[in-house]
C-alpha cells in the first residue's frame, strides 16, 4: 500500500513539473528573437555552367557550420558569390521564405532573388 501511494505522488509531483515546463516553455521561449523575428527560406536552385550544363546548387553548404538561417539578402550574396567565382553562368529555382510575416514565394530568375 505504501508503495502505491509513492508512486502515485511521484507521478503527480512528475507531472506538474512537466506541465510547468512545457508552458513555461511556450510562453518565454518562442517569444524568443530566433523563434519570431527568423526568415527561414527553402529553395531548390539549378545552376548553368559555362559550357551550357545544368546541376543542382546546394546553396545550404555555403552557409556558416551551424547556421540555418536563410533570407533573401543572404541567399542573394551567396548566388553572387557562385556567379562572380564563374562556377555558374547563372542560377535559377524556385521555393518558399518563412517569416514573421507569413509564408511567401520566392524565385531566382537570372541569378537574382525575387519575391
């Protein structure tokens, strides 16, 4: 019988902390500046080399180790980058920007962002 009510107790005492946790966790930490204010864009890019050839561009490989954050000024300098190396002739592709503001299209026409 008292091991019963031990058990029971931890389960209730277990619980409340959970709850307390996870609300606390909702209310103070997606208010956080990343969780709010972050633009997260998902984007398939195709590149043209100078000989006429089309592969896929990995534009997430070029990011800093860590880093996931992707906006449109950061996609356009790292398209910029891959242009200006003559690893492409140009990029082009197609997805979607994440923000505070909703979800949005994107698009790369010639090597430039567009929204």
């Amino acid at each position: 019988m008292h091991g019963s009510v031990l058990s029971a107790a931890q389960l209730a005492v277990t619980t409340a902390l959970v709850a307390w946790m996870v609300t606390g966790f909702t209310r103070r930490w997606l208010r956080w500046r990343m969780f709010c204010r972050a633009t997260f864009t998902i984007i398939t890019l195709t590149g043209t080399t100078k000989d006429g050839r089309t592969e896929p561009v990995n534009v997430y490989a070029h990011l800093s180790p860590g880093s996931f954050v992707l906006g449109p000024p950061q996609l356009q300098t790292i398209i910029n980058h891959l242009t200006a190396s003559d690893r492409y002739d140009r990029i082009d592709g197609h997805g979607r920007v994440l923000s505070a503001r909703g979800e949005q299209t994107i698009e790369v026409r010639g090597s430039r962002v567009v929204l």
